[in-house]
C-alpha cells in the first residue's frame, strides 16, 4: 500500500516543475519521481543535491 501524505516522507511538489515529486528516505536521502495515475515512476535517488536536477 502506497501512502504518498505519510509524515515522515515530507512529500512535496518541487518548485517550479508542473509534475516532479520529491519525498525523504531518510534525513539526507531524497527521492524524486512523477505520479501516472497509480503508478509511481522514480526519477532520481540521492542526496539533497540531487534536487538541482531531478
């Protein structure tokens, strides 16, 4: 089961973008991705840098 609002996640749309998501792994670990319907596509995986290219 998917829980996209869970607190921990800090999910958020990033600024600027019409359709790139971004949630926490961890304190440092960022994920971004974009959302087709139910499907979860991932993008990028990294450290908080990784926000400058998504």
């Amino acid at each position: 089961e998917r829980d996209l609002k869970h607190p921990s996640l800090e999910t958020k749309k990033l600024k600027g973008t019409n359709s790139i998501w971004e949630a926490r792994a961890s304190k440092s670990l960022r994920i971004t991705f974009n959302l087709k319907g139910k499907l979860i596509i991932l993008r990028t995986m990294g450290e908080h840098k990784i926000l400058n290219r998504p």
